[in-house]
C-alpha cells in the first residue's frame, strides 16, 4: 500500500463512548462485534464498505476504502465507557430493543463484559434522566482528573496502544457560547470554580485531549465547539469533530436542498416533524435540550441555499422542525417533511417525505466510521477541528474564518479526496 505520510494502526485502539448504554452505543458496539465475528454486513458504513477510486476513470481502479487506507482493524478495538446507570452492555442493549435478542446473544459474554464506568453527570444539564452511577468529587476540574485516571486506567488494562473518545449521551441542555469558551485559561478557571457553564460532557472532552486523544461530539450540545478548546486540541495535537451525527430526516435536507438549488427551484417553507419513543425522544421532550438539537437541526437549509445569493429564490424560507415523544415507537423514528416548492413564473408545487426510519441503525455506521477516521487522522498528525469529517454531522463544527459546509455530496468529496492525499493519492477534480 502506498502510504507516505500516515502512522501504521499496529497494536490494540480503545474505543471509549460516553453513554456506552445508549441505544446508538449498544447498537455500534454490538454491531461491530457482530460484524468482526462475521455473523452480519456493516452496511452504512464507508469504511467497511465504500470503494475509493484512484487515478484516471480509465484506470477502472476502485479499491476499497479499508484496502488502502491504514485503518484499525476491527478486531483490534476494545470497547469501553462510562453512563449514569451501572447495567453492563448487553442489559443496556436489551433495554434499548434496537437489536433482536437473538443478534445480541451471538455476543452476548462480549457485551456482558462491557461494565460502564461511573459517569460525570449533572441534572441541570439533562432533566429527564436520574444518574445513579455518577461520580462525586468537590470541583468540574477534580471530576475533569477523575476521568483522565479512568482513561489511563483502561489503556493500562487493556494494553492499548491508542485510544479514542466518543460521545454518545444524552443531549444536554442549551448552553450559550460565553466569555468561559473563549479562552483556555477561563475554562480552566471556570471548572475550578464549579461554573453551571461547564456541561459534564466539557469535562470528558478536556480530560480526552489532555490525555491526547482525539474527540467526536455525537450529539449538537457545544462540547468541543468553542475557540478553548480547538486552542487547546491544537496545543495538544488532538483531532476533533461534531456536531451532532447527521442520519435520517437532516440527511434528507443535504440532499433535497443543493438538488433544488442546483435547478434554481425556489423554496418557501420546509415544515419537519417527527414521532419517536426511545429515550433520545423522552430526554428531547425537554424544552431547553430540544433548543439545543433546535439550533443544530435549522442552520443546514439556510446554509445550503445561501439566501443573500438568490433573495427571490430563497429569501423568505418558512422553516419549522418538531420532534414530539412517542413512546409506542420506540427507536423506529417517522419523520415527516412538507416542503413547499415554486418553479417557473413562480407556479407552486410540494415534495412530501415520510422516511420510516431506525435511529440508531443509521447512527451505528456513522460511529464506526467516525471513531476509526478519527484515529486516522491522529496518526496522520492532524488537530483540532476535523472538517473533512463535516459529512457525518448535521452541524459541521468549524472555526471563526471558516463556514460549515452541508451539502452531502460535496461533504463526501471532501472526505474522499483527503483520504486520497492521505495516501499519497491524486485528488479528483472529475475533469478526466
Ligand atoms: N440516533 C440518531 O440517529 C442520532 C442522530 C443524531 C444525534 N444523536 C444523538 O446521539 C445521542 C445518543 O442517542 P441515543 O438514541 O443512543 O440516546 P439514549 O438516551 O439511548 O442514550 C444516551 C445514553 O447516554 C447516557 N448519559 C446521559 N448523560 C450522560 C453522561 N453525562 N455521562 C455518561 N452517560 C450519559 C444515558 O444514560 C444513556 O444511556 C443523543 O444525544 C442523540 O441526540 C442520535
């Protein structure tokens, strides 16, 4: 394999996912097993299953993505993590009911032998949940050190060579962006002072990138999107991405928008609904963490459809998102859209979408890929903000002088193309 410039994945990758009860955790950290083991198809995912093509069109070479990349291997990843309740990883995956049992019982001694390590949790942050397998300590900075020894720990146990961090909890609730994210000194002053700006999964997060490993925020809460923290990941070379892992009805709208703007088709309202009944559905029931999912859920059309470019096309866009909790249907979502439409003279149609989909089946390839894209992009000597991995988030992280790009297909581009450079590669510019 042609590989100048990448680190080679040998030895063991500790995969720590915050919420490790969760029904995405459950779901990737089954399906993985299931997967390694042979007994199921990781389907989703691009770096099991995706092909990258090298060269010339010509040259017909369209290796996979596994083949020449140097990825971990998946039976080279121990599972771990931390949740507020003490039910090992197969009682959690039994209580989520993503998976059948008679899937999760093909490893189940496996699933068994993941026991979630106590969590850093605060109510304020997530009021639909009541932890009881939390950590305690005096300051945000001692609970800060308590999870940095709990990471040492687990490399130490498991003879791990790397590690990566991911986040699968709860949504949290809204936290502006102030003064205490602005720089690394008043975050640090910040946690020791016990600030209520400190959300717990801040604290994971620098504990993660003070112990040098890189970062994935799954969910919109602002973790890692702050100027502390991308100094701080700079500071220590440590690659992070988020927000928010981008799977059903958001997928839909990187997709439907650049298609109406390609064909300059005008856009006057896109009402999103959606039913679900996990407890993702029961914790956003919450005002103030629906604000959070809210804010990362509405910026895609706007950013996608560039208004102030084409005011007559898209300047009075009516967009509305709810997700409402139902309980009888557990992880298999129904998301709604009613988008309306306009054409030639101005003449008005509609596009309706009702996509029946499974959460945390979506979710799963996504942290699959995340977690060994982002191992990748250590070993590759990348830090800070991942914005080649924006394909996976609804609200790509990205600093100050740049802007978030949502167009799925140009995401996509952008991975591929710098998976390309990552191997010493050409880049496609689909002129051949
Ligand atoms: N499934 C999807 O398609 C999708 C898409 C985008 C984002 N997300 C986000 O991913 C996250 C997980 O979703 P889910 O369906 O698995 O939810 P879930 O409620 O099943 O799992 C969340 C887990 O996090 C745990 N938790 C909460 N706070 C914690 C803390 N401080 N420390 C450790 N553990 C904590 C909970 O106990 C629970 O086990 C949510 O934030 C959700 O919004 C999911």
């Amino acid at each position: 394999m042609k590989n100048k410039q990448v680190e080679s994945a040998k030895g063991k990758l500790g995969v720590l996912v915050i919420g490790v009860g969760g029904a995405v955790a459950t779901t990737f950290i089954s399906g993985t097993m299931i997967v390694r083991k042979g007994l199921g198809i990781p389907v989703g995912s691009i770096t099991q299953m995706a092909t990258l093509r090298l060269g010339k069109r010509k040259e017909n070479r369209f290796p996979k993505v596994k083949d020449v990349v140097p990825l971990a291997d998946l039976n080279d990843i121990v599972f771990g993590g931390w949740d507020i309740f003490e039910d090992n990883a197969y009682e959690a995956a039994r209580h989520a009911e993503v998976l059948m049992p008679e899937d999760l019982d093909k490893v189940k001694d496996e699933l068994q032998a993941i026991k979630p390590m106590k969590a850093v949790f605060d109510q304020n942050f997530v009021k639909r949940l009541v932890g009881t397998w939390v950590k305690s300590a005096p300051t945000k900075w001692d609970l800060k050190e308590a999870v940095r020894r709990d990471i040492q720990e687990f490399k130490a146990a498991n003879g791990l060579d790397r590690v990566v961090c991911i986040w699968c909890g709860s949504t949290e609730v809204f936290t502006p962006i102030s003064a205490t994210h602005e720089t690394l000194p008043a975050l640090q002053k910040a946690m020791k002072e016990n600030s209520p700006e400190i959300a717990p999964s801040m604290i994971y997060a620098y504990a993660a990138i003070e112990e040098g490993i890189p970062y994935i925020n799954g969910a919109p809460n602002l973790t890692v999107d702050m100027p502390a923290i991308w100094d701080f990941a700079a500071q220590k070379q440590v690659p992070v991405c988020g927000k928010d892992f981008k799977t059903g009805q958001t997928m839909m709208k990187t997709v439907l928008s650049p298609m109406l703007k390609t064909r300059m088709l005008g856009l006057s309202g896109w009402f999103s609904t959606n039913i679900l009944g996990n407890r993702d559905g029961e914790v956003l029931d919450d005002p103030g963490s629906f604000k959070t999912k809210e804010e990362s859920k509405l910026s895609v059309i706007h950013n996608i459809l560039q208004p102030e470019l084409y005011p007559q096309l898209y300047g009075d866009v009516y967009h509305k998102v709810r997700i409402n909790y139902y309980p009888p249907r557990k992880d298999n979502k129904e998301g709604w859209d009613n988008i309306d439409i306009f054409g030639w003279l101005g003449y008005p149609m509609q596009l309706k979408v009702d996509f029946l989909c499974r959460d945390s089946i979506l979710a799963a390839p996504l942290c699959l890929d995340l977690v060994l894209f982002s191992d990748l992009a250590k070993r590759a000597g990348f830090s800070g903000i991942q914005s080649w991995l924006s394909f996976y988030f609804k609200s790509p992280m990205h600093d100050n002088e740049h802007i978030a790009e949502h167009d799925l297909f140009i995401q996509s581009v952008k991975l591929k193309n710098t998976l390309r450079k990552m191997i010493g590669e050409k880049t496609l510019d689909f002129m051949d």
